[in-house]
C-alpha cells in the first residue's frame, strides 16, 4: 500500500496579512519533508470561491514549485477541474504536460466535475449537464495529450479544430488518469472507465472492502472501455492523520481540525449557506461543534477515517484493514482546519520512521502480483477502446498565417476598387 498527503489549503477565519503566504510556504516545506520521508503522493486539489474551506485555486502553480523542491514523490492533481467553463481542454494538456516535463515525469492526472453551487454557479456551469461535460473534455484531454496532431472535435459541449498540443508529457500516451470519487456510483464510473478512483469519502474499511471489489471487477469486466489511451486500475481512500507517541496529544492536535474539516463540506456541499466575503465558517463551526445535531452527524459519518489519529500503534491498527481491503493507496488529510506547521512535520517523521516501513516492504510484490493478475484484463479493456482516427498526412488542413492572411484580403479589396475605376477610365 502507497501512501499520499493531501492538500486544500485550509484556511479559516479570521485572517490576518500573511496568513496566505504562511499557509503556501508551509506547506511547500511539508511536501520537501513528505518527499524525503518516502511518501508515494502530494495530492493538490483545484477549488474555487470556497473561502476558509479551500483556497487551492491555481493546483499547477503549487504542484510547479513542489517538483522544484522535490526529487521522487509523485505529484497529483487531485483534481484538476476539467469542464471547460473551469479550464478550456487545450490548456488542462497544456498545463498537464508542462508539468510532467518539469517534474521529469511524475504527473498524477485527476479529473473531477466539482459539485459546490458556489463552484458551478460561479462559472455558470449548468449543474444537470455537468457529468456529461466532463465526460467529453477527459476522452479530448487525454487525445490532446497523446495525438500528434489532435484531430479537431465538433461534440456537444466542447469544439476546437485541428492542432498539434505542445508540449507532450514524459509519460507516455499521458499521465495516469484518476477521478475524484464521493459517492459510490463515481466509483463504478472510475471503474468503467478505466480509472483511479480517489475516493474523498469518509468510509471505514468494512465498507472500503465492498467499494474495492465492485471496483476491481468491474475492472476485469466487459464494462471497463477506457476513456484514456491507457488504463490506471488504482483506489486511493482518505484518511485523517495525526501521529503521536501519546494519543491524547495525537487528539487534541489532530481532531479539532480534521472534524472543522467535515463541517465545513458538509456545509458548503450539503446543508449551508454562504455569503461571499461575509460567512464565517469557523466561528459556525465552534458554535455549533457539541451541539448542533446536523453537525454531530457528519461528525459521526468520518468515524471510519479518525482511525488515522493517534499513536503509530493505532495508525498501523487502522492502515492494516484498509490493506487487508486491498485499497491501493491511503492519503491523509494532515493540514485541516488549524493543524499547525510543526506538529503535522512530527506526525509525518514519527509515521514514516514507525509505521511505514512494513507497508513499503510489501508494496512493491502486492503492486506485482496485482498488475499480473488483471494484465490479461486490461488488455482486453484497451481492444474494446473506440479510438479517434488519426489524420492522414494529406488530411491535416494548412492553416495561413493571420499577417499573410490580411494583406491578402487587402489586396484582394484594393484590386476590386481599382477595377471599376479602370474600366471607367477606360
């Protein structure tokens, strides 16, 4: 089993100057200290407009300066917003591609559709035709990605003519493709789809283990038609994370900002309202913490995932049936609410010194035997792919250059005008 951190950049209120920019740069350096620990993953996720929740809007840019202060760990988009109302699909390739380039390959490439009003709203991207839309933007990003040129497309939501999309990634056809999963229905679409699933629900591993069999069999069934041009059979699950030799300091610096982390998407996504620039979320979330029923609720829904607060015992405890569930990988929401800096650092020390090293060492064979198990699978999967056709060389359209282009409509307007006047003349 792999093991990831996961970032929204959380921020509550009330916010003083610098704030921001303490909250981007520690999280630079805890990245620089996951990748020397020998974590797999740094998950960035995109959001927009979800004040104290996430203010992750521009992932590339951090996911840009962490390949420049790290050497091996991966480094995901967890997620990118695809919809083309967020990011036209020429630029999702763009940017994807760049990065792998300057990361020397080491691109994970999340996709998701976003389902906040203030997202959708925001960018007047119609809520009932969003699943479709991101489904038609994923298949063209990963052509873009892996054709030479891109063909064009004329679909239903989404339309561009033929161009070849520099530069191209390191990792060929693309970067492994995965899709954001709260809900289990997404699971069996990642599934269909030949994707990972990362699943940002809160689930314990009994019901981790029915998610990740319906995946893999889904997997090795004829239901799985790619949408990428290769095929990425992976689960990740979240967990919350705050590792300490004596559990009652692992609690009090881990669970009040892993639970302001299920308030705050319970209310943004679920049963809130939110003024923009007015709403305080945290202040809600004190009033209300011990009290308010709704919120106890979620509270008591991300029981299975608290597992991850405690001491390395409990930690192994917990991480030990999600890979007796045969999840694939686990990433941990560290920086919630108001973790501190310093202690999500020692939580990552104290796990990679005390309780990852076991995993890691049945890694590598899981990872193996996993790969030889479906590889007859996936090869199937990938002959049932319908694949856009590459153009033919005397296909591809010449396009003329826009100078070349107006001086000739200028002259072609100057010979009409002089024409008349010549034959007046005349």
């Amino acid at each position: 089993m792999k093991f990831g951190i996961f970032y929204e950049h959380q921020l509550p209120r009330p916010w003083n100057d610098g704030d921001e920019q303490k909250l981007f740069n520690d999280a630079l350096e805890q990245v620089e200290v996951a990748d020397r620990l020998g974590i797999d993953y740094a998950w960035e996720v995109e959001h927009h407009f979800l004040e104290e929740y996430s203010h992750s809007s521009a992932p590339e840019v951090f996911l840009a300066a962490c390949s420049q202060r790290t050497k091996n760990i991966r480094l995901g988009h967890g997620i990118r917003q695809v919809i083309p109302q967020y990011n036209h699909p020429a630029r999702t390739a763009e940017v994807i591609a760049t990065l792998d380039l300057v990361s020397n390959g080491r691109v994970d490439f999340g996709t998701g559709e976003s389902s906040a009003e203030l997202e959708l709203g925001g960018f007047q991207i119609p809520v009932h035709m969003k699943r479709k839309i991101f489904m038609e933007s994923v298949e063209q990003i990963a052509n873009m990605l892996a054709m030479d040129p891109y063909p064009g497309y004329k679909g239903q939501f989404f339309e561009m003519p033929c161009r070849n999309i520099v530069p191209k990634p390191v990792q060929r056809p693309h970067p492994p493709l995965w899709v954001a999963c709260s809900q289990r229905e997404t699971i069996r679409m990642a599934a269909r789809l030949g994707i990972g699933a990362l699943t940002f629900a809160f689930v314990d591993p009994a019901e981790a283990t029915e998610w990740v069999e319906e995946y893999y069999s889904i997997i090795k069934s004829e239901e799985c038609v790619p949408i990428g041009h290769a095929i990425n059979p992976n689960i990740c699950m979240v967990s919350s994370f705050s590792c300490h030799h004596d559990r009652e300091t692992a609690i009090k610096r881990g669970l009040n900002g892993f639970e302001f982390f299920g308030f705050a998407l319970g209310s943004l996504y679920a049963f809130g309202e939110h003024t923009p620039g007015r709403t305080d979320l945290w202040q809600q979330f004190e009033a209300t913490r011990m009290t308010n029923t709704e919120t106890m609720d979620i509270t008591q829904s991300l029981a299975g995932s608290a597992g991850g607060i405690g001491t390395p015992d409990d930690l192994r405890e917990h991480l030990l049936k999600f890979e007796k569930c045969n999840v694939d990988q686990v990433t941990f929401i560290q920086q919630a609410g108001r973790n501190k800096h310093e202690h999500i650092c020692e939580s990552l020390e104290i796990f990679a010194k005390e309780v990852m090293p076991e995993f890691k060492e049945r890694a590598e064979d899981r990872e193996r035997q996993k790969m030889e198990e479906l590889a007859p699978y996936l090869e199937q999967a990938m002959e049932r792919k319908i694949t856009m056709r590459e153009l033919e060389d005397d296909e591809i359209p010449t396009f003329v250059s826009l100078g070349r282009k107006v001086s000739e409509e200028s002259a072609k307007e100057q010979s009409i005008y002089e024409q008349p006047q010549q034959e007046a003349a005349g």
